[in-house]
C-alpha cells in the first residue's frame, strides 16, 4: 500500500521479479477493507495514505489478532515517526528515499520470519509448494514452470479451495491496477492446466465467479 503511484509500481515490478505475487493499492479505505478479507503473507504499507493512514490500519491489523509481518515504508523518517509505527505493530522501517537492495533484504528478512512462524510447505495431491522459495516439486522432484505461473498456482492454492476472481488472478500475476486486459488470465490458466495435469490437479473455473483448484480425488 503506497500514495506514490510510480514508486509503488516500481516496488511492484521489482518483487514479481524476484517470484512474489502482489497486489498494490493506493488508497487507505480500499486497503484497510483488502486487508481484512486477503490471505497475503506480508505487507508493505506506507503512513501517508489517502482516505486512512497507515498507522490506522496497521492498528487495526493488530487489534483483530492479525500478525502478519508489515513493514512500513515513508518519508517520515524521524525517530518520532519510526517509534509510532513500531509501537503500533510494525516489524520493520524503512525510511525513503531507499535503495531497491536494502528494500530486498529487508523483504527476505521478513520471508525468513514467515517461513519459521508458518508452515513452510503446502502440498496438493502428488504437489508440494516451497512457500519460502516458491518452488513447486512433484514426485521426481520440482517442476519447470514459469514465473507467472507460479504466482497463478500460488494465489490459487494459498485460497485453500476457494473461488479467486479473474481479476484476483490478473491482480497476482501483474500487480493491482495494472493496465493488461482480463483475456490474458485465461492463457496462464490454460497453460498452467496442461502442465498439472499429469499430478492429478485440476484448475476448475465457474463462468462468471472464478477459480478454483483441486486435486481429481
């Protein structure tokens, strides 16, 4: 969640490079309501956000028992500041303006924490997803499938059999906002469908609700 339109797209591009699917938001009110209903694993959240500060949803993360690591990402870099945030819940601070390589190490540090909390694994009838480096391994061991299609299976399989919306999935695979039509979804997902297949793993679309995925058994 970031008011800068060109940073945060730039943040956005930078972690789908590095494997993570993201969903970006620029308004408060929007990301506070995301938030409460979205499975994401980590969150980036800036103070300075229109219609609801950072500070006030990151508040409410922790008051609803959310733990989820959140680094807080502004321009207000005072120690004031960086007090506030942490003391609201924060896990990490990183002031701007800031180079992409610290911004990256932080975000491992925080993966690292996720992956000890958590279950570091998922799996999916003969499927196993490495949630920390976002490998996807089969009986004879992990499977070559591009990077886009690993965000698709991940968004699908982190919904635990849940519907995901086409949007959902165009939103994982490009980031929220971005300006690529919704036909594409239907590409990745007959691609990725072909390559399950063989492991007993269905993708299941319902026209005009979603997606789904699940095992033949």
């Amino acid at each position: 969640m970031e008011d800068n339109i060109s940073l945060a797209k730039g943040i956005c591009y930078h972690l789908q490079d590095a494997g993570h699917a993201v969903d970006m938001l620029h308004d408060g009110t929007q990301a506070d309501a995301f938030l409460r209903g979205d499975g994401a694993d980590m969150i980036v959240l800036d103070l300075n956000l229109p219609g609801k500060d950072g500070l006030a949803i990151l508040r409410g993360l922790r008051a609803r028992g959310d733990h989820r690591p959140v680094l807080i990402l502004t321009a207000q870099a005072e120690t004031t500041d960086k007090v506030a945030g942490l003391d609201a819940g924060a896990d990490d601070y990183l002031g701007k303006p800031f180079e992409m390589q610290e911004f990256s190490a932080r975000i491992r540090a925080l993966s690292r924490r996720v992956t000890d909390i958590g279950t570091a694994s998922r799996t999916l009838g003969t499927l196993r997803f490495d949630l920390s480096t976002r490998m996807i391994e089969g009986p004879d061991g992990p499977l070559d499938i591009p990077r886009r299609e690993v965000a698709l299976f991940e968004r699908l399989l982190m919904a635990e059999g849940r519907l995901v919306t086409k949007q959902g999935l165009l939103d994982s695979l490009y980031g929220t906002g971005a300006d690529i039509g919704e036909p594409v979804v239907e590409v990745y997902v007959s691609r990725l469908r072909k390559r399950l297949q063989p492991y007993g793993v269905q993708i299941i679309v319902k026209r005009g609700m979603g997606y789904l995925i699940q095992t033949d058994t």
